[in-house]
C-alpha cells in the first residue's frame, strides 16, 4: 500500500529448513531481528521490516512434500504460493479451504502466520481447524517439527496453534500441513439489491434456513462501495434503474454436490423472497454460465481495488455485531463531517463491505491523500467505536506494525501480559518480526 | 395505391446449447470427441443475438410482436431457451433430440428451422426477422444462417456488428465485418441476419438475467417438437473417425555463448549464404 518502507540492506532466500535453522541460529547468536516475509500481501505491515532487520523471504521454499488424495491432507512448504496449491490439487478434485483476492502471490506460510480468512470462511472455518500441522523454526533456531496429518490428537497442549496468527513473531513458519476439502461439483451466485440495510439480517436469516448446505458465502457490499466497483470498470451487474432504489447488495454463493439439487434450492428461495407480502429484496440477477460467475465475484473483490483507484484509502478490518454494520459506517461519516473533513478536499467517500457471514466488516475511508487530521480523527475513534460493541479491531488482517498501539481496544490487561510473557518464553531475545503484534 | 398497413414484427431467435467458452476442453479417452460432461451455456454468438432482439424491442416498442427463441438439442437444451427466455424472449421452440444421439449438422439445422418458419407462415404470425450467432463454438462451422437464407431464398447479412430497421420501408440497414473495416448494406425484410462478437463493442455486453425475469421465465411457453413433427431428417451425413489433442509444442533451449549458438545452428543444417 506504499505506507511502509523498510530500510534493510539484506534478504535471504533460504530453499530448506535446514538453512532457515541456520539463518536463525546465527541471527539468534548475534542478536540480529529477523522479518519473515511471504508474499508480501498484507495489509498492515507485519512483514515490512521498521528498521534494518534482515528480511528472510519463503519464496524458494515452493515445494508440495505430499497430496493424499482419499483424506485430501496437504504437506506443502510454506513458501507456495496460494493459486499454485490450488491449482496442483485441483485434479484431484480439491480445493484450498481458504480463498482470498490475494491468492495470486500471498503465500500459505503467511497466510497460516496471518490466520487469513477470506471468502470461504463461512462454508469452511477458519485455518485453526483446518491446519493439521507445522514445521517452525523457533527463534533459537530449533526446528519444531509438528507436521502431522491427524485430524484427531488430544496429547497435551496443541502448540501449532500459537503460531497461526502470531505474525512471525513466535517462529519462521517453514511447513504446513492442511486438509482441504472436496471440490464442489456445482457453483451458482447471485446479486441481490436490497432496499435498506435493514433487511440484511432477515435475509441472510431466510437464506441460511433454506440453502443450508449450499451456502458458501453472504458477502455484503454497501451502495456507495458498488458505485465505486462499477466506476472502476470491475463489472457491471444490474441495471442503473435496479441500482438507483437500493441501500446495500448482497452476494449469494452455493457449491453443492448436484446442480440440479442446488437449483432446485435456489429456484425456492427466490420465490420465497419475490413472492413475499413485504419483499426483502428489490431485484437481483442470477449468473447463467462460468463466465458471468467469475463476473459477479470480480465486482466483489474489485472493490479493494476500486478503493485504491479512486484515491488513498484508510482500511479499518472489524468485527463487529451484524446489526451494527450500518451504524458504524453511518457514524464514521458523520464523525467525519462534524469535523469538517467530509469532501473533495479531504474524506471523498466512506463506504462499507464485507463478510456478513463471519460479522466482518472493511471499513474503508477514501482520502485525496494520508494526513494527519484524518487519521487523528479516525483513531481512536473507530476503535472505540469497536471496543463499545465488544468487537474486534483487526478481524482478519492481524496487528502489524500498524494496530500495536491499539490492541488493548480489543485485548484486556491480562490477555496482552500473558501473551507478552508467550513472546517472551519463545523469543527472549526479541529478534522474531521485532516491533509487530505486542510492542 | 394505398399503404399497405404497417405490420408487427415477429423475430426468431436460433440458440444453441455449447460447452462453456470459460472451460478447459478435453478430448474423451475413447477419442470420439470432447468430454461432455463439463458446464454449458448459450453458444455467445447466440447470447448476442438473444440480446439484440430484445433491444430490438426496447428500441422499436410494441412494432415488435413477438421474439421467439428456437433450439434442436437434448433435453438439457430447454436450460438454454430458460436462459433466452429470462433475457426477454416471450416464447420458445424446443425442437427435442434424444439425450444419446449425435450433434445434427449445419444443413438439418437450417432445414428444421426452414420448417418452423414454414409453420408459424401457415398459422399466420410470419417470421420478419431470424437473429442467430455466425457460429457456434463448440464445432465453429459458422454455416447455418448462410445455408438457411439460401434454402428460404431471403436475404442475408452475416458477421452483424449493427443492426437498424425501418420498419415503414420493411428494410434493414446492417453494418457487417469484413476485412479491414465495416461494410454497410441495405436489406428488405424478411431477413437473415448473424451475429459477430463487434457488438460487444459497439454496445454494453449482453444483459444478466435479472430474478424477476428468471422466474416470469419459467412461466413462459416452451413448445416442445421433433423431428418427425417438422417432418426433417437430423441424422448426420458426416461420420468422425478421430478427435485428438494436437502435439504438444516441444519448447526451445537455451545457449550459452554465440559459439553454442553457432553450434546448434549448424547442427539444424543452416549454414551461412
């Protein structure tokens, strides 16, 4: 995002894990910080180093060690890239439990190391179920090597888990063992424009009871993030007549075993919502073929780039309860008003999108440019705003570089000691990823 | 002599169900032909002339009576006219084939569809207008339209990129691709005309079929004939022997210095003049 910028002089591209021990050992002996770096796709600095600490990208270790084709259970290491797991077990009729707009470089070590989430949370969980086992190098240089492919394994304290989502903070991820699912037979999605937020919730009520199974995703995007998308040149799905009269939209997606079967489903559902007395919908449009259904998606994953287009953007990654999406978009902008920072000259849009099924929201604010004012008015205010629904400041993003000094908006007293202390048994000599998560 | 009254336009629309353009083909381990068994839609030639008809309409109004949508195929086809019939069409043809039997060829097709205008001739709601892809993408023969013009003996304007009608002068004015550029003419109704991909670029992409649409869809008519009941012969005249994957290209190497390069040349037998 251009909002971080290291000053290391050296990058090491070890190719086994026996050379990152090495590395590590040697950074471990002469106190030297270490950034582990995947694909250098996240979005809030944790694998950007903030001084000169030596960068030690995964991108040579790039190896599948092995695909079980009958438990689907993935060995890879941690340095393949995401679309290139997904294409090698894609024969086999598998598919990665985790999907993001980033699968195109991001890494499965960081994504693990990140604890992604991503668009197929909702049918699939999150990577602390689906990850079996790891391989890390821990920041003495010891290789934990706890890359079993059991889905059951009550002995003890389940280490791995510490390291999904610690940042590379605890230790270099070096091997990841990972079920994934059966390939869905039949995909369908849909766009529904809806006339007022309000009706997200029943809706996604309605849909959850009548697709069950199916459902794969519930993606929300509020109007001002599709005129955005559309703008951009992301797609185009419903007619400016259909747009005009709608809040928010809603994406629909089903993977099922038989077409027929999910049809059939879907067939129901719309007659559900079109016949209804009071219609929660207004209008929506259902793809026809694999081509308009890479189109609908695109439209939901151009937003980011939408955003990026249309100018500088602060995101803001929440969890927070499901009726309060609009609220909290709704109050930022007033927020943002009341201090007269709402314009062309300084916050253009503030706009809304996200995973309604896992009450994750983006909320983006898009400046002309980064300046201090706008950012003194969005922080603290957001993560208060946060903090008073109970929710989360960093849902799927992590902590970074960027959110260290505002975990305690979402961690108490005693939760951020013990995962200092954590920090402190793994690493005591503070050279892993220095300055992320807990500062 | 007194004008004759302005008469409604009926149009035809000819779809065909084809192997999506988004999937990877593959050739069937028997080498018959490609694997089936994979996600269909409306051949996009077609999805394009399903879509200028019904502009058609919202251009012209009510001086369109009728668009119908017509395909010969199995019983999975009549998801396809379900497609053309969401995008606007009001009715459909479904001219049934059994699931097992082959793909007819471009001269039973022309000569079913001859058939069904010669009907809808004797029931007295004549087609004016008959709107359908240059070509399939499944077998890219791009022969139907031509074959249907000749056996009707009406006028053809393939590779469409626009299409205007007058309706008092029962005439069309086509803009057609051809070979550096485009080529206007001016055709009376009745009228064959076929689709190329340029109206992608002189107007927005074919539409989505919006859930209100898709479900008025499902109530609209779908008349279902064979080919005995058109009194045509669907059986293919072609027999194929062999589909096969072309040889895989065998890329090139490197070398490391221009005495390597020299080498390998001389190797090839290509020397210097």
């Amino acid at each position: 995002m251009g909002k971080y910028k290291g000053a290391s002089s050296t990058v090491l591209k070890p190719k086994t894990t026996h050379q990152v021990s090495e590395i590590v050992k040697w950074c471990h002996h002469r106190r030297i910080g270490i950034v582990p770096q995947g694909g250098n796709t996240g979005l809030v600095g944790g694998s950007v180093p903030l001084n000169n600490e030596l960068i030690l990208s995964l991108s040579n270790m790039n190896k599948v060690r092995s695909f079980d084709p009958v438990s689907g259970i993935l060995v890879a290491d941690a340095g393949c890239i995401l679309q290139a797991l997904t294409d090698y077990i894609a024969p086999h009729n598998h598919i990665m439990p985790l999907d993001l707009g980033a699968k195109g470089s991001c890494q499965i070590g960081g994504n693990v190391s990140t604890n992604a989430g991503g668009l197929r949370l909702l049918r699939y969980g999150s990577l602390h179920g689906s990850i079996l086992g790891l391989e890390v190098v821990l920041p003495d240089g010891t290789v934990l090597d706890q890359l079993t492919t059991l889905r059951k394994d009550n002995t003890g304290y389940d280490l791995k888990q510490l390291f999904i989502g610690a940042e590379g903070t605890l230790g270099v991820v070096t091997g990841v063992s990972i079920l994934t699912p059966a390939a869905p037979q039949a995909s369908n999605n849909l766009i529904l424009a809806l006339p007022s937020f309000d009706n997200v919730l029943s809706l996604y009520q309605i849909v959850k009871r009548q697709l069950s199974e199916i459902l794969s995703a519930f993606e929300f995007i509020d109007r001002t993030a599709y005129e955005l998308a559309v703008r951009h040149n992301q797609g185009r799905a419903l007619n400016d007549d259909d747009v005009q009269g709608a809040e928010c939209f809603v994406l629909v997606e089903t993977s099922g075993g038989k077409r027929e079967h999910d049809e059939e489903k879907l067939t129901t559902l719309l007659e559900t919502l079109l016949d209804a007395d009071q219609p929660l919908i207004n209008t929506g449009v259902l793809s026809q073929s694999p081509a308009q259904f890479s189109s609908l998606w695109a439209l939901r994953e151009g937003v980011t780039e939408a955003v990026s287009k249309e100018g500088k953007p602060y995101k803001y990654d929440i969890s927070v309860p499901l009726s309060s999406f609009k609220r909290v978009v709704d109050g930022t902008r007033e927020h943002l008003r009341s201090k007269g920072l709402l314009g062309e000259h300084a916050v253009k849009h503030v706009l809304g999108y996200g995973h309604v099924g896992d009450g994750n929201l983006h909320l983006n604010v898009v400046a002309s440019e980064y300046t201090q004012e706008i950012q003194d008015a969005l922080e603290p205010y957001i993560f208060e705003v946060v903090a008073s629904h109970r929710g989360s400041i960093s849902a799927e993003h992590g902590i970074g570089a960027m959110k260290t000094h505002a975990l305690h908006y979402s961690k108490d007293a005693v939760s951020i000691s013990l995962m200092k202390r954590i920090k402190e048994m793994f690493d005591p000599r503070g050279i892993m990823n220095p300055g992320k998560v807990i500062a | 002599m007194r004008p004759s009254p302005v008469r409604l336009l009926n149009i035809l629309v000819p779809v065909k169900r084809a192997v999506d353009y988004a999937v990877k083909i593959r050739v069937n381990p028997q080498q018959t032909g490609i694997d089936t068994n994979v996600k269909h839609s409306m051949n996009p030639f077609d999805e394009i002339a399903v879509e200028e008809a019904v502009r058609l309409r919202e251009r012209l109004k009510t001086a369109v009576k009728s668009i119908q949508a017509v395909t010969i195929g199995p019983s999975k086809s009549s998801e396809t006219l379900r497609t053309a019939l969401a995008m606007g069409a009001d009715s459909a043809i479904h001219v049934e084939l059994p699931d097992s039997s082959a793909a007819p060829e471009p001269l039973a097709v022309a000569k079913t569809l001859r058939a069904i205008i010669q009907r809808k001739q004797e029931n007295s709601e004549p087609i004016d207008l008959v709107i359908l892809g240059k070509q399939a993408i499944d077998d890219d023969l791009g022969l139907t339209g031509q074959m249907l013009a000749g056996l009707l003996g009406w006028p053809q304007a393939t590779f469409a990129s626009k299409l205007d009608l007058d309706l008092d002068k029962k005439s069309a004015l086509v803009v057609r691709e051809i070979d550096g550029g485009g080529e206007e003419i001016q055709c009376r109704l009745p009228l064959i005309v076929t689709t190329d991909l340029r109206y992608l670029l002189c107007n927005t992409e074919p539409r989505y079929a919006s859930l209100p649409n898709i479900m008025k869809a499902k109530k609209k008519p779908i008349e279902k004939l064979t080919a005995a009941d058109l009194g045509v012969d669907l059986t293919p005249q072609l027999e194929m022997l062999k589909v096969a994957e072309p040889p895989k290209r065998i890329g090139g190497g490197k070398v490391d210095s221009v005495d390597g390069l020299i080498a390998k040349l001389k190797e090839a037998g290509i020397t210097a003049v």
